[in-house]
C-alpha cells in the first residue's frame, strides 16, 4: 500500500497510529505520527551505537562523542553564530541528547512551526560535525564531571559493580559513561573514527510525533537528509557473547555513607524474546504499588525506605535486578533473605490471577500515559527502536495480555536462580556531616 | 480570545472549591492536580513536619477503607494518586484512565474528609522518612541548598530549611494527636483549586465533584506573611564537608527582597535567565562551554511565591580540584553581568526562549495541568496565562539593566559549598 506521495520514500508498514518510510537513496529508516493536541512536535534521530559498540581503552567514547556533537557543524556553529544549542533554544525548543547501552538518541521539542529547523540541524550533524580536537578538551572535563557527580551517589557506584560482576566479556560490563581513565585518555582520532563507522543514515531511524503534516515532513525529510549516502562500509556488528555463568557472585562496595543498599540481580534474556513481557509483569507484581509483594513485606515492615526494580529489555541479555535502600538499623541480610523468599515462593507457587490481572491494569495505563505528549511517546519509542524492533513499543500491550501465570512460574524457575545471579551491598561507613 | 481563556472552563461546584476543566483530543488519558492554602508555613510553631506528615498519612487508609483496599482498588485501574505538602498548600495530584475518573475522584474525597490516621503506620512512615533524611546528608547538593538558605533567612521564614538532623528531630517529636488536630483544623475547602487535564467532559466533572466534596467542611484558610525577611545582605562563605565525595556542590547568591507580584520581578527574572537560565546562557555558555570546569551550572529566581521575599541562586558542581577555577569564572561571568549588563540581543533572545518554552510546555496534560493549577494557586484568572507571552515581550533592557544594578550586589553574597573540600587550599 503507498502511504505517501513524496517520491524517494518507500512506505514499510504501520503500527497503531506509527507509520514506518524507508528513505531509498540511503536507508533512513523513518517514523511518523501525528498528534494535534498540542502545537508541539518532536524530531528524534537515534543511531543503533551505544556502550555495547565499545572495548576497553575507549569505554564511555559514545557518550562523550555525543557532547562534542553539539559543539558545531557545517552549517550551525558558533562561528557563524548559529551554534546548535543557540538557535534552538532562541525558539523555546527543549533539545538534549542521550546515550545508553544500545543506542544514542537526539531530540529536539519544538514548537512545530520550528519543525524544518530541528530537522536541518540533525540532517547537518548526521554526517558534517567538526569533532575537533580544541572541543574535546574543555568537554572532556565537563563529561568528567558528570562521572564525579555519578560517583557521588552510593546506587550508581553499586549499580555499576552488580553490572561490571554479573557480565564479563560482554560489554554491558562497563556503563555508559565509561571509566574514568578512559574519559580522560580517549583520543580525538577515536571519536572520529567512532562517527564514522556509525554515524550514517543506513545506521539510523529518525522520528516525527506530535503537530505535523506527514507529507510535508517527509519534503523536508528529503530535503535535508537526500544529501547523504549509506555508509559505503557495513557498520559492524558486536559480536562478544557473555559466558555461561557459573555460580552466584558478590560484590561489596564500603565508603562514607550513610545507609545500606542491597541490589539483587539475575541475568535476563535479549529483549525481544517472548519471556521478556513475563519479567516485566513480574516486576510490577513484585514492587509496584502498596500491594505489591516487596512493598508489603520490605517497606510496611519498615526494613526500607524504598524499592527500585531494574528491568529494562536491552539488544542483547540483560538484568532483572531489585533494589532496596535500607532504613537505619536494618541488616543487609534480613532484606536480602527476603528478596529472595520472595522469588522462591513465586518460583515453587507461582502468582496469583488476581496479581496478574493488576500488573496488567498498571501496565496498560503506563503504556496510555507514554502517549501522553509528543516528546513521552517519542522517548518510549527510542527505547523499543534501541532493542531493535520499534513495534516493541506498539505491541507491547497486547503481548502482554497473552502472559499466563505459568509463563510467569517458568521465567522465575528458568532465570531467578542462585546460579546466575549477582549480589551487591552497599555497606557505609559512617563519618557524617561536619 | 487565548487558548486557556478558550478552552479551560472554571467553576466553582462547591463554595471554595474552583475546578479548572481543559478537555482536550488525547485519547483516554486524564492527568489532574489541586491544592489548597495549608502548607508547612500552617504548622504549630516548633514543628514544621506535622504538616508534611499529615498529608504523608492521607493513603494510609480511611475511615471505612484501609490502605491495601485502596492501593487495590487504584492498581487495578492503573491509576495514581498521591498527596504532598509543600511550604504553603497540601498537593495533590492523580493520574487515571477515563472510564476510571469516578473511582479515583471517590477514592480523592474519602482520603481528603476522612483519613483514619492508624497508629502503627505512622510508627512505620517515621521510620521511613528519617531513613530518607539520614541519606540526604550525604547528598551535596541537599546539604549545599539548605546551607544556602539558612545563611539567608531567619528560622520561621518560609523560605529558612531545617537542618536534616533538627527536621529528623522534628519527624521524632509528631504525634496522632498533632496529626488528627492539624487535619481538623486545616483541611477543606474555602480556596481549593482543582485543574484536569485530558479526555473529559467539564459538566460530568463537576457533578462529580459536588457528589463528592459537598458537606466538606469550607476552612478558608488565608495566606498571609508573618512578616519576617531575610538577613541583611552581606558576603557569608561557608563549606560543609561530606567525606567521600568527587565532584562538590556550590550555592552562590543573595536575597533580593522582592515577591513575585513586584514590578520589577519579570526585568529581575529575565535578567537573573540572561546570567544562566538555560544552556546557552552565559553562564553554561563559558564556565561549562568553553572551560570545561562543571557539567551544569545555572541561576534562577526562587522562594518568591505569596509575598515572600525572595532569592536569586547560582548552582554548579565541581571537582574538588577545579573548584577555585570554578568559583572565578563564575564571579567572572557574574561581575561582568553587573558591571555591563545584558545585551539587547540576549534579551531578544531569551524573550523567543520563555514564550517558546511556555508553549512546547502544554505537550502533554501534564505539563498543562502544572501551569493552570500553579496560575490559580496565585489567585490569577486563567486569562493571566494566555497573558503570560505578552508579559514577557513587554519587558525592555533598561528594566532589565536596571533591576541587576538594583537588587544584585556582587560585594555581598552568599556562598556555600558542600562536598569533600581540601580544606588548606580553601580561598
């Protein structure tokens, strides 16, 4: 069926409202819903790089590529008194970027008469940045600090050490910001390098929500975009596979603080596997809302201040991991034996149907309220373009209803085993204010 | 003619109670928020967290409903409400599916009229909060703000914060008794304001809301200043040290003594965003852009809501051993902001940037609902907000010049810093 008819485009399919083009000069994948609500709308580029794209010595390099994207391009840059951040937010525009394990994404909230302007800048930067090297000094301070203000807090630096324990060869190891020596040593010719193995239009999806025309974006789509080929190399796979685990692990992380943390994890399967809508529902089951089981037996016992679950689906395998910060006075593990009576009750005795139905209910609403604005439903969008299957995101909800109390039974027994998880402590060593 | 003025429809269902309706095409979705006049500023002298721990309990169950009755009957809809107090009013806020807004409404009146406050849970929220208190204290830039304020306001001014240890204190010292009394005593209506968002139809709204919140006791509780004001302005420096840290906190700024229905607040505020409102402000553009010493650095206008005199704030983080180079290119960009003042460019500039951005906010029902129930809050007409972009291109460079020379006295301010300081090197 032709969707459109703007020559250059080839129209791919639809999901709920999303319409998917593939531009055929150069393979930009694009993504287009309109909503009226509000005269907003929201260009997103995501490029498939992210962490998982890096090796040891240039750890955090997509991330600090990322920074040095805004520092100035052919056509917007300080010397023409164009710079990006500059004649974006002179129009109100929120914009920023972000980069994760799978994925970097750029975005710009515009008010959609300024539509064609985030759509020039982007376009611009995709293959014209200037990566220069008087940039990437004053920047690689400041993404530094970004990492010194991470190593303030006691979660990130513990979330960091379950990840880095739990996958070794895999380079979900390291997190997205990188080490810290790395930050600082990487060089100008790395990221160079860096951009131009991924930063392609083949390598890319660009998307449009919000208060637009989808004929006149796809205009200007080609407009700004048709002046870039594919990459005239195959961008590379990561191929690195983590081994088979082999036993639980721990880590102990022991600083100035001044409450315990416990994180429990188990590794996952990748997330477009079918078991990955069973982890999610799990999650609720297990900490959303009063009702949920942590929340009833961790919180109302008043063994902590709050719980977190951790359980993104990523590319490739990933991590089902619960959080609890402590209150003052309680151990480590008494909470720890009881995340883990938890997952042995569902795994001898699974959930109950009435559990399974209110994880549905929050699901379902959690998905209405991701449509809530232009840039909520591109953000939600970005995350299911970076697992690589943007349908992800509009299926979602009805996979969902297809999860039985069984499936879920089997996750647990298949994954939330002593074998493949990895046990962390925040255990503070207490100096308090002066 | 103006998009509020247009499509938000007020009434007041029940006496002090206004509700503020936007219907609009999302599909579905309802997001909703109020609040009423009784806030931190209402609690019996000596103890400002019976106030907060009152609207804490409100989910801890009613009168003929506990607390896992009504976190059931929410989930199963997918639904949320939750309750805060804030310096001035207790919030609160919700989102829901529409065929569910009945229950969620129901379930708002029951929680707001008739709490039953159990006893053990309080024990167990104490235990809770004091535990989130406890880890603020290695927080910098908890501890770098609450230093900051405390150099500038005396005790009891709305804008003062507790230490963390005196609020944990004051956590410890709240009893039922404190809590039943200042439910009593405060909450109801007399000026409630109520604005939603989303896939609704005002008339059935209100309906509700008279079937819901009619017989509710009216308060009408005043808004008033107890006439305190900020310290005399004068340099301060002070650092607090929490061990362990890699990158520090640092609050820089002063009192300016003028409330938000000044004349001169929109040229101040407008000034103050010039200095390092957002990203390509001067601030983020040279100390984080071109020097490379912070990750972020900004400056607002703050604690100037219902007539109390307020502040203007520079924030930035450091590493410990750029932290000297930090505070120089801050007072550098500071100075130079005084002595010369902004350009008619950068004011043009920024005028595009807060009406832009005041539209890109009503992306979503969230973000209109915080403005329509934020405007109300201050006694303006819905019409203020169509108002709002014209307030702002009103604004000229000699207000805005003249405002920094007026209120801003870089001899004189107020620095904090929180974080692992090397002391020896301190200047």
């Amino acid at each position: 069926m032709a969707k459109n008819r703007v020559n250059g485009f080839e129209f791919v399919c639809s999901s709920e409202g999303i319409d998917e083009y593939k531009m055929t000069s150069n393979d930009l994948t694009i993504l287009l819903m309109e909503d009226h609500s509000a005269p907003v709308a929201t260009f997103m580029v995501t490029y498939h790089v992210g962490s998982r794209n890096e090796a040891t010595g240039h750890t955090g390099a997509t991330h600090l590529l990322e920074h040095l994207m805004f520092k100035g391009s052919r056509n917007f840059n300080k010397e023409t008194g164009t710079a990006i951040w500059t004649e974006l937010q002179n129009i109100g525009a929120q914009i920023n970027a972000t980069t994760w394990n799978d994925r970097t994404n750029y975005f710009e909230v515009v008010p959609s008469e300024h539509l064609e302007k985030a759509i020039a800048i982007e376009a611009d930067r995709m293959r014209f940045a200037f990566l220069k090297d008087e940039d990437r000094q004053p920047e690689m301070t400041v993404v530094r600090n970004e990492y010194e203000r991470g190593e303030n807090s006691p979660f990130d630096v513990l979330d960091k050490n379950i990840w880095a324990t739990a996958y070794q060869a895999h380079p979900y190891h390291h997190s997205t910001i990188g080490w810290r020596s790395d930050i600082e040593n990487v060089s100008t010719k790395r990221l160079q390098e860096f951009y131009n193995t991924y930063y392609w239009p083949n390598n890319a999806t660009a998307t449009i929500i919000g208060d637009f025309d989808k004929e006149q974006a796809l205009v200007l789509i080609k407009k700004y975009f048709e002046e870039h080929s594919a990459s005239d190399h195959k961008v590379p796979d990561m191929y690195t596979e983590e081994p088979k685990q082999e036993g639980p692990r721990r880590t102990v992380v022991s600083r100035a603080g001044q409450a315990g943390v416990v994180g429990i994890g188990h590794k996952t399967p990748e997330g477009l596997s079918e078991e990955t809508y069973a982890f999610q529902l799990l999650s609720k089951i297990l900490s959303e809302g009063k009702t949920s089981r942590f929340n009833k037996s961790i919180i109302d016992k008043g063994l902590a201040t709050s719980i977190f679950m951790y359980d993104f689906p990523f590319r490739d395998n990933g991590m089902f991991i619960t959080y609890a910060f402590l209150t003052p006075n309680t151990e480590h593990k008494t909470v720890e034996n009881i995340i883990l009576g938890e997952y042995k009750s569902i795994i001898e005795d699974g959930v109950s149907e009435e559990e399974l139905s209110r994880a549905k209910a929050q699901t379902r609403a959690t998905v209405a309220f991701s449509r809530d604005g232009s840039y909520a439903a591109a953000s939600a969008l970005n995350e299911a373009i970076a697992i690589g299957k943007w349908t992800f995101y509009t299926t979602f909800v009805d996979r969902i209803e297809n999860v039985s109390t069984d499936d879920i039974k089997e996750i647990a027994n298949k994954y939330l085993v002593s074998d493949q998880s990895t046990t962390g402590w925040f255990v503070p060593q207490k100096e308090g204010v002066e | 003619m103006g998009f509020f003025k247009d499509q938000v429809q007020t009434k007041e269902p029940v006496p002090g109670f206004t509700s503020y309706v936007m219907s609009t095409s999302v599909k579905d979705v309802i997001t909703f928020a109020g609040s009423f006049v009784g806030g931190t500023v209402f609690s019996p002298a000596g103890n400002q967290k019976i106030a907060s721990l009152t609207a804490a309990m409100l989910d801890k169950g009613t009168k003929s409903k506990d607390k896992y009755v009504i976190s059931d009957m929410l989930e199963s809809a997918g639904a949320e409400l939750s309750f805060s107090s804030t310096r001035h009013h207790v919030q609160f806020a919700g989102h829901c599916l529409k065929n569910d807004l009945e229950t969620v409404i129901k379930l708002l009146g029951e929680q707001l009229q008739t709490p039953a406050f159990p006893g053990k849970e309080l024990k167990i929220l104490k235990t809770r909060l004091i535990g989130n208190l406890e880890r603020t204290k290695e927080d910098t830039k908890k501890q770098a703000l609450i230093g900051f304020l405390r150099n500038l306001y005396p005790e009891n001014h709305p804008n003062h914060r507790l230490t963390t240890d005196k609020a944990i204190d004051q956590i410890l010292g709240t009893g039922m008794k404190d809590i039943s009394t200042f439910h009593q005593k405060i909450y109801g209506p007399g000026n409630l304001n109520f604005a939603i968002v989303g896939d609704v139809i005002s008339d059935k709204v209100n309906d509700l809301i008279y079937e819901v919140f009619h017989g509710w006791d009216e308060k009408n509780i005043k808004l008033e200043t107890n006439g305190l004001n900020a310290f005399p302005v004068e340099k301060k420096e002070e650092q607090i040290h929490i061990p362990d840290k890699t990158s520090a906190d640092m609050y820089l700024g002063q009192s300016v003594g003028i409330d938000r229905d000044h004349e001169d607040y929109y040229p101040l505020m407008m000034a103050i965003y010039i200095l390092g409102g957002n990203f390509s402000a001067r601030l983020m553009q040279n100390v984080r852009d071109k020097q490379g010493l912070t990750y972020g650095i900004g400056s607002s206008i703050g604690g100037v809501s219902f007539g109390n005199d307020g502040y203007w704030s520079t924030w930035g983080t450091f590493a410990p051993d750029l932290l000297d180079a930090g505070k120089e290119a801050t007072m550098e960009q500071v100075s130079d902001w005084y002595n010369n003042g902004a350009t008619l460019q950068e004011l043009e500039n920024k005028k595009t940037t807060l009406t832009g951005s005041f539209k890109v906010g009503m992306d979503s029902t969230g973000g209109l609902t915080a403005k329509i129930l934020s405007n109300a809050e201050k006694n303006r007409s819905v019409e203020y907000l169509d108002q709002y972009p014209e307030i702002i291109r009103g604004i000229t460079l000699k207000q805005v010049n003249n405002a920094i020379k007026h209120y801003i006295d870089p001899k004189k301010l107020t620095l904090v810093i929180a974080g692992t300081i090397d002391k020896a090197s301190w200047t």
